[in-house]
C-alpha cells in the first residue's frame, strides 16, 4: 500500500502551542490537514524553517475592509493579502464599509467577494440598521446565513433601550456581540486625546471618559442580560478596570487591544503627520506603560488590530482633515514582540488562541498543533529585525502608524488550509 | 542657525524675536517716509495661500510685500482649483513650481505650516493654523508693548478670553514668555485648554483682581458661536464676568495699555467705547502689524546688503 505523499513539511522549527514548545517537523497532507509531527519528516515540497517558530495562525477580531462601497481604500482580496503577509489566517470584517451588513442580501454579496480573500474571513453584520444604533437589523436572516459576530461599531449613539434588546434578542443564535466603545457626543469633533499635547496644539480633544462611559455602560447591560459581549479597541486601563470588575460578576465580556496602544503615544501627533489620526486615540506614555502592564498581568483578552487602510491622499490631508485609521495587520507582530515584554505563548495567546476561542474558531484555528488539524499555521523569525515601510506592505493605503519604527519579528510563511499563501514573505497568489 | 521659516514662535527663539523687533525699527523709520517703499525685495516672490477668510491680516501682509517691492502671488482659494477638490499638497506643489521664494499661509487645520517643507523649498509664514500659532500676531504684539514700555521683561501681561479656541493666545504665549514677562490668563474654565499645567502662566477666573496691577490686558475675540456651544450659558454673563467694561478699564492704572488682535466684538469682550480711551493701542497694533511682517519677509528673504544702503533706497 502506498500512502499518499505529504504535501509540505515545514522542517526544523519549534512549535508552541497550548500544550507547550517542542522542536518537530509539521507535515501537511493532500487534504490541507496536519499530517505528522515528528522527526525526519518527508514530503513534495520541504520548507526550511530552522530556528523559527510555528505557531497556529494569528486571528484578527477587527479587521475593516472597505468592500463592498469604497473599493478604492481596500477589497477584500488587498486586504487579506496583508493580513496573511502579517501572520493572519482568520479575520472577522467589520460591517461598516461603505455598505453596512445590515440584511442577508448584503451579506451574500459579501460571502461572494469573499471568494477572493487569501484567509479566512468571518463575515459580522451590523447590529443596528444602517449602524445607527435604533433598530436592530435582522440578525435572525442573518444569522441563517451562518453569521456569528454582529458588531455596532465605534461612534453610534446608542440608546439603552436597543442596545439591551438587542443583547436580549441575538441570545438565540449564540452569537457575540462586538462593540466600540466610543458614545458619540465627546467624540464628534474631537482629533485626538485630550490632555497635555492636545491643549499645547490647540487640537480638540476626545477625553478618555468617551471610551468609560461607554465601557461601563455596555458591561452592565452585558450583565443584565446575559449576553455574549466583545469590546473593541479598548485603549485606557480604567475601561480595563471596569471591564475586570464586571467579568468577575459573572458578565460574559471579553475586550481586544490594539498594538499601537501598548506602542505608540500621543507625542507622535506633534508631526502633525495624519498617519498618527487614529480613533481611540493615541495616549500618554503613562497609558502606554499601564497598557502593557495589563497585558503582562494576562488581563487583556486579546490583540485585535482595527486595519483601515484609507486612500492615500486623504491621509496626505492636513491632520484635522484627514480621516481616522492606521493599516494594522504587517505590524501587530512585531509591535507585540517589540513593546511587550512576554514570554512567546503569552503573545500567541493574545494574537492567536484567545481570540479564536472568542470567535468561535477553535476547531479550525487557535492553540492545538496535531495531527488532523487544519494547517492554518504562521511561521516566524521572532528575533530578525525590521522597519516598518507600508509602502512596502499589501494594503492598498499605506498609512501606518508604525511608520519607520523598527521592529522585531518578522513572519516568514503563512498556511491557509494547509497551503503555502506567504513564503519568505512573498504573497503566492 | 536662523530659521528658513516661521511657523511658530519657537522657529525663532529670543534671538530672532529681538532681532525682527530691531529690524521692525528700521521699517518703522521707512513707513515715516513721502513714500514709505523700499527696493529690498525685488525680484522675490511671495505666494498667499489662505485657506481661511481674512482680510487683515491678508491686508497686513499683501501690504508689507508691497513697500519691499516684492512681486506676490495670490492664490484665491475660494475661486480656485481647491473649491474643485484640489488637494493642499498639489496646490503647493503647483505653487511652488511656478517659483516663490515664500508662502504665507493660513489653514483652518492646525499643523499646516509644519506640512509644507515636504512639498516645496520656500521659506514658510504660518498666517495662523488651526487654534496652535499665529505668530506675526505675537510679534506685532511684541513690538507694540516695547514700543510702549521700552521692554517686555518683567512686565505683567493679562490675557483675557477665550484661550482654549486662540491661536493668537498660544503664540503670544510663548513669546511673552521668551521675552521674560509674566503672564495671567483669565478665563473660565470652559474656555481654557485642558491640561496647562505645563504651561508658564498663571490662571485666574477673577478678572478685577487679575488686572488691577496689570502693565498690558489683553482682550481675546470672544465667538458669538461659542453660547450655542455650551462654553458660556449666555454672552451677557461673560461679558459681567470676562469682559473689559467701561468701568474697569477707567479703573486700571495710568500705565496700562489694552491690546485686542481684532476683529473686537463690541459690547462683548470690549465695551463699545474701551478702543477709544488713550490707553487702548488697537490701531497701533494693526500699523505696527505692516511693519513688523515686512520685518519678518526681509528676516527670511533679504540679504542684508539691501538695507545698508537705505538711505537711497526710495526710487
């Protein structure tokens, strides 16, 4: 009997996962599935990888591509080419493109662009229509099509009323709720933090009260009813604190933290350079420090990166002309590898096995390296050094707040289904 | 090393303020002449690019350009390309590729000054950004109260208004400071900046107090806008409470000037008949303004040989 020929085998790397770091070849079959772990591995195609780290794919829980509507931003094919590029194998797009995922029809001409996405891409509808925050979109036609993640995104006023109904109502389809953490009000014409640097530029500032409002609003309806609740892009350590106390009341809360949040500070802004306008703002340095204390302590859920990318001369636009947004995916590696000072699994854990867990993903994504698995898998050299261009990277924008910085941690191959999409860093398709 | 531009008050230091202030003395004696015009910057081109409405200090420039014999360049951005959606970078880039020497700009979007150097060579005038800097404003200022008092060291300056929306108040600032004054900001706290605590000021909610000892108060435009804003419930409170009416400006001592960078909201910040007292020095401002900008383009763009021979400069 002649067993098929493994496909792949990426050869002397050490793997770690959840069950701890051991050196063994990873062997991927015909079928896209781990094969063999083991030693002397053989297969059609043999990937160095000696010295490097396997690890299962990272999972973005907030990523933005601006298709279907303003293609001329992003599409889901430039976006996920950077996302593989950036270790990614699954990522959940945001419904607030041009065309908000507000009914099933939209989400099946979504599903159908998603044929040219280079990962997985989880689809999220909006929770609200038209992301206005006052009537609840179907999520129940919705949810028929498979959709597990309804997002109301940054900058909704919402009302009390609707925000817990709709925690009450999408119960039933054991789906999770994602909410930006921003009221509205403090937000509507702020430009970046409020404090020192903002009131020296004479910027109008969007204080840290804009994102705890909200943080203890949305725990305590989250508690209240019961819900399934992930907040996005949680930027200070008293929304932290709000969101620890209400997890350990029993609320079913999880949170995300964006990489340049634990990196990067408001100083940037003194530049005046658009790239540094992103929302939540960019914060002190004694935030930062106190960000990545939380995320040391294992407080943090999750590293998500809010990739957005925007047309290039928009962000060549003066700073308060200029829109929000940084691309994110090429970057959040080495941002965690760089400003975090974290044993190796305690970054994977937060780029990779947590929020797979709390997308749902686990049986195909997250912190099990075995035999039978899917090859979803990220190889990376975590001590090669790097400076961020994103000219360089796949985004069709390239306004990166990391622009410059050099990093560590560069990511060498990338597996989808067991397929080589990024080798040495170049896009295969 | 002299700055290549003016974006704000730190491009220059005390250094470059003392010496503008001096160069100012110098085109001061010129704008006394029959013709108050002098050929130093001739062949020089300087381009206006305002992207917020201003008559004066538009005026103030276009008209200090002109007594250096300098060409100039508008570039009307109501009627122009950019109503069509041109960017500010190709607006500049255009500009500047037709030849300027300078470009005096003005945006509603703090920054924009800083911006520039990344698109063209010129020398930069930042004709105010956003609520960050206007600092021809501060050195016209500067100039006014030395002119006044023979120095700006020690003396106790009262800014009073709407700080935390002033571009005005952030220049003066720095350069009240620069040059040794002390300085009070009065305001309520709705219209001061959040976080001054770095900041070399004193802060006082109390105005009577605040200037009964005062050398200069200065008044800030108070925006009609800002009621409808939530900053003031009513301008008619602020006006009790912030505003320089007759009363207190007959109360302050014989020495104190009473300074507004215009346009004055009559009956709001100023009573209606304060600019008139002799102790107010609004109009000298706005003189001093010609002669301190042509100060400031001869600071950038002259070479010095032009006005060693000033005197038979007149042609």
């Amino acid at each position: 009997m002649v067993t098929a020929m493994n496909k792949i085998v990426l050869k002397g790397g050490v793997i770690i996962d959840k069950s701890g770091e051991r050196q063994a070849d990873v062997a991927i079959g015909q079928d896209g599935l781990i094969s063999e772990i083991g030693e002397g591995l053989s297969a059609e195609n043999i990937i160095d990888v000696k010295g490097q780290i396997i690890s299962s794919g990272f999972v973005d829980l907030n990523a933005h591509f601006s298709q279907p509507g303003n293609e001329k931003a992003e599409t889901i094919e430039t976006g996920t080419r950077s996302a593989v590029r950036g270790g990614y194998t699954a990522v959940i797009a945001m419904p607030d493109s041009e065309k908000i995922n507000d009914s099933a029809d939209i989400t099946r001409s979504i599903m159908k662009l998603c044929e040219t996405a280079l990962c997985h891409v989880e689809i999220a509808g909006a929770i609200t229509l038209g992301n206005q925050g006052k009537q609840i979109a179907p999520l129940s036609e919705m949810a028929a099509l498979g959709i597990r993640h309804f997002v109301d995104p940054m900058v909704v006023e919402r009302n009390d009323l609707t925000t817990r109904r709709a925690m009450e109502y999408s119960q039933r389809f054991e789906a999770t709720l994602y909410y930006g953490c921003s009221g509205g009000e403090f937000y509507s014409k702020g430009q970046m933090n409020e404090g020192m640097v903002s009131s020296r530029l004479g910027i109008l500032g969007i204080p840290k009260e804009n994102e705890t409002i909200e943080v203890f609003r949305l725990c305590s309806l989250a508690k209240m009813t019961g819900a399934r609740v992930h907040l996005q892009q949680v930027s200070n350590p008293q929304s932290v604190k709000l969101i620890t106390e209400a997890q350990a009341e029993g609320a079913k809360v999880t949170f995300e933290v964006a990489p340049h949040h634990f990196a990067l500070t408001e100083a940037l802004v003194e530049s005046f350079e658009a790239r540094y306008k992103i929302f939540p703002p960019l914060t002190t340095q004694e935030n930062v420090n106190a960000m990545q204390r939380l995320l040391h302590e294992g407080k943090v859920d999750a590293i998500a990166t809010g990739h957005r990318s925007c047309e290039n001369h928009l962000k060549d636009q003066p700073f308060e002309d200029a829109p929000f947004g940084t691309i994110g995916f090429e970057t959040a590696l080495g941002a965690a590898l760089t400003f975090l000072d974290m044993p190796l699994s305690g970054i994977l854990n937060l780029l990779s096995w947590r929020p797979a867990e709390i997308a749902g993903l686990s049986e195909t994504h997250g912190g099990t390296i075995v035999k039978g698995r899917p090859g979803n898998l990220t190889i990376f050299d975590p001590q090669k050094k790097w400076v961020a261009k994103g000219t360089e990277m796949q985004s069709k924008g390239s306004s990166s707040v990391f622009e410059g910085l050099q990093m560590k941690g560069v990511i060498s191959h990338t597996l989808v289904d067991g397929e080589l999409v990024v080798i040495e860093g170049e896009i295969q398709k | 090393m002299k700055s290549k531009h003016i974006r704000g008050i730190d491009d220059l230091g005390k250094e470059g303020i003392q010496e503008i202030l001096s160069l100012s003395d110098h085109f001061f004696e010129v704008s006394t002449r029959r013709i108050p015009k002098v050929p130093a910057l001739r062949g020089r081109t300087i381009a206006w690019l305002f992207y917020e409405n201003s008559t004066r200090t538009r005026l103030s420039f276009e008209t200090a350009a002109k007594r250096l014999s300098a060409d100039s360049m508008n570039f009307s951005v109501s009627s122009s390309s950019v109503k069509k959606g041109e960017s500010l970078r190709d607006t500049v880039e255009t500009v500047s590729a037709m030849g300027v020497d300078a470009i005096v700009v003005r945006h509603s979007s703090t920054g924009v000054p800083w911006l520039l150097p990344k698109w063209t060579d010129a020398s930069i005038i930042n004709a105010g950004d956003g609520a960050h800097e206007h600092p021809t404003q501060s050195l016209l200022d500067c100039y006014t109260i030395q002119k006044q008092f023979g120095d700006i060291e020690g003396k106790k300056i009262v800014i009073v208004g709407d700080i935390k929306h002033s571009r005005v108040a952030r220049s003066n600032i720095l350069a009240f400071k620069t040059m040794g004054a002390e300085i009070v900001l009065v305001a309520p706290r709705t219209l001061l900046p959040v976080d001054t605590s770095s900041w070399p000021v004193e802060i006082s909610e109390d105005l009577d107090r605040s200037i009964a000892d005062a050398d200069v108060v200065y008044m800030l435009r108070m925006q009609l806008e800002r009621q409808k804003e939530a900053f003031v419930p009513s301008l008619r409170e602020y006006t009790n409470d912030f505003g320089l009416t007759l009363e207190r400006a007959q109360k302050l001592p014989k020495h104190t000037i009473i300074m507004h960078p215009g346009p004055m909201n009559r009956g709001v910040e100023i009573a209606s008949d304060v600019p008139e007292l002799d102790n107010a020095v609004v109009t000298n401002q706005v003189s001093n303004g010609v002669i301190v900008r042509m100060a400031v383009l001869y600071f950038l763009l002259g070479s010095g040989a032009e006005l060693s021979e000033d005197g038979n400069s007149n042609e």
